[in-house]
C-alpha cells in the first residue's frame, strides 16, 4: 500500500511540473500624452505611451505585445507607427505636429494572438494643438453706416501664419480697438478685448457719425499663445 501512495503522490509531482502557467491576456489597454498641449508648425513633441495590463491578475509584466499608432496626417506624424511593448507592458512613440490646429485623435491598436484565437483592441487620446502667434486680421465685418447715437458690431477674425484661426481653447488673445471722428465724440466702450471660442472678436462702439470708416479696429495685441 505504502508502495502505490509513493508512487501516485511521484505521478502527480510530474504533473504540476509539466502544466504550463496560463498566458497573460492584454486585455486591458491605456494611452496617455505627456504635454496637453503642442504649437501648430512647431518643432515640439509628445510622447504617447501606451500601457497593457491583464485584468485579472494586475499584472503589466507583458512584452512582446504588437501596438500600432495611427493619427490623420493633417495634423502631424506620429514615429514609429508599429511598436512592441517593453518587459513592463509598455510601448511608445513620438507625435509631431503639422501646421493645423484642433485636437488630433491619436489611436492605438493593440493586438494579442494565441492559440485560442486574437483579442484587438484600440483605445484614443486626444492631442490638443494650439494655433501659432497671431499673423494677421483676415476680415473685418461691419456696418459701413451708423445713425448719430446708434451703435454698430464690430467683428474681427485674426488667424496665424498658417491660417488657423485664432481663438481662446488655451489662451484668450487680445484685441485693440481705436476710433475717430472729426469731432472727437466717438468713442468704444473698452478698447481691448479678448477673442471667443468664434475664433472673433466682436465689439460694440456708439455711432457719432454716419462714415463707417471713422470705426477703425487697430491692431492685435499680441499675447503668448
């Protein structure tokens, strides 16, 4: 008896010795950006980092994972596109923009394949890229004629060296207003105004004479953008 529990319990010692650990799934995906924001045309980059981890364990000990990098390529590249992640679960790669403003969705596609089949899954961050400096006022909008103790919008758009247009998503430029009239009388309400999210600066100034010229925006201030 003693012989056959000696050898049942030598069985199943080989047993647990040769039954392969289970495979970790990267079933769990994160993407980041480390700087929020970049400058259209700008030599600046970001660094998009992806994280595998596997749920059910907690684990990010998974190398060798496939992790694609895509972006539309109006508002940058994105180097390299194909990656592999690290020991650590980790991969990454570098975006640089092009001379469009806006956010640029940055996607991954993480991909996992065994011998029970593939598991894809693609997660997004969104980069946010600022305009350039101001450059120029690309249209003025307002009325040419303006009864005596009447007031008139006055709408401005700036856009930058690229023809982005100006607008306050990380910093509300500065707008200057200046106005005359051969009586002196016109006047603005406030001389200096922020732009909106309109990528315009609208302004209100009382009528004094008829001309519309004696309303005259002056130029931009220029701020940091």
């Amino acid at each position: 008896m003693g012989r056959w529990i000696h050898a049942y319990l030598i069985v199943a010692g080989l047993l647990l010795l040769v039954t392969p650990a289970a495979a970790l799934i990267p079933d769990t995906v994160e993407i980041s950006t480390d700087t929020e924001w970049l400058t259209a045309g700008s030599s600046d980059t970001a660094t998009i980092t992806v994280q595998v981890e596997n749920s059910t364990s907690g684990s990010t000990l998974i190398g060798r994972t496939t992790v694609e990098f895509a972006v539309d390529n109006a508002f940058g590249s994105i180097t390299p596109a194909v990656a592999t992640t690290d020991a650590t679960g980790m991969a990454t790669a570098v975006f640089t923009p092009a001379t469009a403003s806006g956010t640029a969705p940055i996607t991954v596609t993480v991909s996992y394949r065994d011998e029970e089949g593939a598991l894809v899954q693609t997660k997004t961050v969104m980069q946010q890229i600022d305009h350039a400096a101001p450059y120029k006022i690309e249209n003025i909008w307002y009325e040419p004629e303006v009864t005596v103790g009447g007031t008139t919008d006055i709408a401005v758009r700036m856009v930058d060296r690229y023809g982005n247009p100006v607008d306050n998503r990380k910093i509300a430029e500065t707008v200057g207003f200046m106005v005359g009239s051969p009586s002196g009388n016109a006047a603005f309400g406030g001389a200096d105004v922020d732009v909106d999210a309109c990528r315009e600066r609208h302004h209100n100034t009382p009528g004094r004479h008829a001309a519309g010229r004696e309303h005259r925006p002056g130029k931009p201030a220029r701020t940091a953008a």
